[in-house]
C-alpha cells in the first residue's frame, strides 16, 4: 500500500509529506486548495508525463517521492528482475524534475528510467479520475473492459502472434504480386546492384586499412627525415659523436671509478644496460628505414579503390559492412523475384494457414468474451442498483468485423436507465452523475482481479448528491476492506466514511499562496465535515450531524 507521500516545490505545494493508512483514505479541501496537485504529484513520481510547468514559480526544480509498504510478493519480484531488490516489502520511487527538462528518476535509491517508473508504478496504484468516466463515452475502449474482466491477456497474446505474422506475409503477396512490367524492372535494377557489389570485392575493414596506408605513402618523406634525425642522435653526426658513444664512453669511466669507488659499480652497471639498449633501438630504427619505400604507383592504386568505395557507399551504405548488408537483402529480394510463380504459392498457402489459425484463435476470443460479456453486464448492474440507478440495465453488444489486432469483435456496452427504454450508447444518454457511478461499479468488479494494492479515485462523486453519494461512500469503503483506497471528494457523506482524513488547505502570506497537507484527529473532522455541510457558517447543528455522521460510520 502507499505509505508516504513526499512532495516539494510542485505548483502551490512547497513542500508536505502525507501518510496514508490502510482502508478508505479521503481527501478533503477548498475548491482551488490543491487536490488535483496531490494527483499530479501521483502521476508525475509513477513515470506519467509531466510538465515542467508543475514546478513552483521561483525553484529550479521540483521533487516527490512514495514509499509503498507490504508490497505484493508478485511485483517485488517483478521489481527485483528489473534490478531493484527489497528485502523488507518495500518500494520507494522518486523522480526530481528541472526546469531545463532534465528528470532524475530511482527506485529503492537506485537510479532508474521514467519508463521503468511507469512500467512498475501501473502495478503498485492505479488512479482513476473524471477523464476515465468520459473513456465511458468512446466505445472503442469498452472492449478493454470485457477483455480485462474476462482474464484472456495470454490469449490476446497467442492471437496477436499470429495476426502479426499474417500481416507480414499479406504484405509480402502484395509486394510480390505487382504487374509484370514492374517487376522486370526491378529484377534488372537488383541485378545491377548485386552484380556491382560482388565485382567490388569488398572486404570488411579494407576501406580503414587502405586509408592508413595512404596516410603512410603520402608522410613517407616526412617519415624518413625524422628517422633519419633520430638516428643521426644515436650514431652521432659527423662531427660529433652519437647517444650510443657517449652513453659507452660514460659508462667506461665508470667502470674505471668503481675500481676505487664501489657506489660507482652499480650506475655503470645500469649505463652499460642502456647502452645495449639504445644500440638495439639504432639498428631498429635502421630496419624501419630499409622497409620504408615509396611507390607513386600503389598511391594511386589505392586512392582509385577508396574512391570505388566511397561511390558505392553514396548508393548503398555509410560503411562496407552496410554495403554486403544491402547486397544480402537485394539478393534475396532478387532470389523471390525470380522465383516468382514458386514462390507466391508457397507464400499463398502460409497465409491461408495461418489465415485460418488466426480465424480460430479470434473464434476463441469471441467465445471467451461473450461469456465474460454476460457476466460482466450482471455484475456492473447489480453494482450500480446498490449505486441508487435500480433500474439500470446494462447489456455488452457484439459485432463481427474483419480481423484486427484484437481478433474480430467490435465491443459497446449498452445502457438503459429506465424501465422500458431501448438500450442504447453510453455517449447517447449517460449523464455524468451516472457516467461516475458506472465507472465505479465497473471499476469494482474489475478489482477483484486486480493485483494493484492501491486504489486512487479523483472526485468519482462528479454529478451526484445525497443519497447516491451515500452509496457512493459505501461502495468506496467495501472496496477499501480488501484494498487501500484513496478518495479526493466533495462530498460529506463519503468524507465521513473514511478510515483516515487529510485536509488540503491554502494559505497566503506575503503575497505567495502555499499549500499544505494535514491529518485531521476526531475534532478536525468534525470542523471540516461542518464546513462542507454549512457553508459559510458553521452552526452547532451541524457540527452535531457531523458528529453524528462520524459515530455513526466509524
């Protein structure tokens, strides 16, 4: 479950550290106090895109970070293989944002990827917010729902597989199958290419070693002269003698001093060692200027090659290896061509194969979705009668449609509110008091198959009042009994049903407007209840209904 909540410099927030406990969390305030700040604060530390926009004015950067507890035992694993180990069951993910776009992101202090937030933050909460009641209204979405509900990720899986081989191999048909005409011409345009390749004789690496070669042929006198210097230093010039000379004569008198002065034995005997050695560096050096040749006419041989590489790269690729790459592809796109007739009919026969594998393994997902299908519709209606709409009829329509990524259904949920009504489109009658509370009831049948431990809904009360956000509360704290929620409402009848309490409050001062998180004890709960209830003015009666309300549901 999310434990802690730390946020610094985002928007009007400086900086809060929220606790959250086990069960129904509400979070209350002041229209413009600050909630949605405390989900964008959510969204922006599980890897969601995020502005730079949301750092408060004045700061060069902004920071959250949540720390979940008694983690699932399958996603500490999944954490573990992306290379985050916790031995005590618990996650710490942060992200710091920069006003010049840079974002520092870790998991368990470890250093991580705005992707590998996301990819773990969907199994640790899920958020659902105002925009995901309108997902209502777009009926491409709706087969998520069944699809979900109905557990066939594997099989979605297996199907897709092979849709995506099939798409493959039909556009190979329609690349192979061009007119006549076309496909003349191309066979003699790839025959050219390869032909021209092959009479290249490339060879992986050549055009780095021939380039090298060059620099040396073009530098030889240059090289000579310095070799030549060089050895002049060591042999001596002919007025003077040489390293090699000097270093003999030192190390002679050397020799001749140790006789009487033993501390003198051991620098001869290292003079001596150098003088060898710089002996063998002369006659090295000399070897080196036998091997030097220069030859005009290999220059020229190899500057005609490199320029017989380069123009091939201008066609077919920046290095010799992308070059055979490109001769490989055109060989076998020409070995296709050839074989035309062979060919299409083997391709032809793989396609209606696979067509058919395809066919069945769509068959499967449609058979598994209306199954889940009916189920589904009973479920979110039940739901939504305990949701105060008992006379709601929901009903999942299903159409056959050519095959696509998702098999060959096209999926619409359908609602009549009322006895007698025609079920008809979400989008046609669904006002947005019943959009919330059917995102509610389908997100609660959804959770039983959820792993996700937490649980976050942004104002589902939208739209409704009274004695449906009553049952609204008590559909959020059923939930909450085998999953943590967290709930931003308006709404006293689902604030008073909350385990925990967190008021979201805004203050000026000096001009700045700052925003802070507190967790309310028995008497600020009661203050705050009578707040939402009363208004402006906060009488002793409703202080004693809210007190009335909180003994009631806790």
């Amino acid at each position: 479950m999310l434990s802690t909540l730390y946020i610094e410099n985002i928007a009007v927030i400086e900086k809060t550290n929220i606790e959250f406990s086990k069960g129904l969390n509400v979070l209350t305030g002041e229209t413009g106090a600050g909630k949605s700040i405390i989900i964008d604060s959510i969204n922006a530390v599980t890897g969601h895109r995020t502005s730079k926009d949301i750092i408060r004015t004045g700061s060069e950067s902004a920071f959250v970070s949540v720390t979940f507890t008694c983690v699932d035992s399958n996603i500490l694993k999944k954490a573990e293989e992306m290379g985050f180990k916790s031995d005590d069951g618990t996650l710490i993910l942060s992200r710091e944002l920069s006003l010049n776009g840079r974002s520092v992101c870790r998991i368990n202090d470890r250093p991580t990827t705005v992707t590998t937030l996301k990819e773990l933050g969907i199994n640790l909460i899920n958020i659902h917010g105002q925009h995901e009641s309108l997902e209502l209204m777009q009926s491409d979405s709706h087969i998520n729902y069944i699809d979900n509900f109905a557990d066939i990720a594997k099989e979605k899986e297996d199907y897709y597989t092979s849709y995506k081989e099939l798409c493959k191999i039909k556009k190979q048909l329609n690349e192979n199958g061009g007119d006549r005409d076309k496909r003349l011409y191309e066979i003699d345009l790839l025959t050219f290419q390869v032909n021209e390749i092959d009479n290249a004789s490339l060879v992986a690496g050549e055009d780095e070693e021939l380039a090298n070669e060059k620099k040396l042929l073009q530098n030889s006198e240059k090289i000579r002269t310095y070799l030549d210097k060089a050895k002049s230093v060591l042999s001596g010039y002919s007025v003077s003698d040489g390293a090699c000379n000097l270093v003999d004569e030192a190390s002679t008198n050397l020799i001749k001093a140790s006789n009487f002065y033993e501390e003198a034995e051991d620098i001869s005997n290292r003079l001596s060692d150098l003088s060898y050695t710089l002996s063998d560096i002369s006659t090295e050096i000399d070897d080196l200027i036998d091997n030097l040749e220069f030859d005009p006419s290999r220059l020229e041989e190899i500057e005609q090659r490199l320029d017989e590489i380069y123009k091939l790269k201008r066609k077919y690729g920046n290095t010799i290896e992308e070059i055979l790459e490109f001769r490989d592809n055109a060989s076998t796109r020409l070995d296709n061509l050839l074989n035309y007739d062979k060919n299409m009919a083997q391709l032809k026969e793989r396609y209606n194969n696979l067509l058919d594998k395809a066919v069945k393994k769509a068959e499967n997902l449609t058979n598994l979705r209306q199954k889940a299908g009916e189920e589904f519709s009973a479920r979110v209606q039940k739901e939504m009668s305990f949701l105060d709409m008992p006379n709601v009829r929901i009903f999942v329509s299903m159409e056959e449609t050519p095959l696509t990524s998702t098999g060959k259904d096209k999926v619409e949920i359908l609602i009549s509110a009322n006895p007698g009504e025609t079920p008809k489109p979400v989008s046609k009658i669904a006002s947005g008091g019943e959009l919330s509370r059917m995102m509610l009831a389908i997100k609660t049948v959804l959770s039983a198959s959820d792993i996700v431990d937490t649980l976050i809904f942004d104002e589902v009360d939208t739209g409704i009042s009274g004695k449906a956000s009553r049952k609204v509360g008590l559909k959020l704290k059923e939930v909450s009994k085998n999953r943590q929620v967290i709930c931003v409402t308006h709404q006293v009848q689902i604030a008073s049903l909350g385990d925990s309490h967190h008021l979201i409050r805004k203050n000026v001062k000096d001009g700045r407007t700052f925003t802070d998180v507190v967790t309310l004890d028995h008497n600020g709960r009661v203050d705050e209840l009578s707040r939402i209830m009363g208004g402006i003015e906060i009488t002793e009666s409703t202080r004693k209904l809210a007190e009335e309300m909180l003994s009631e549901n806790n």
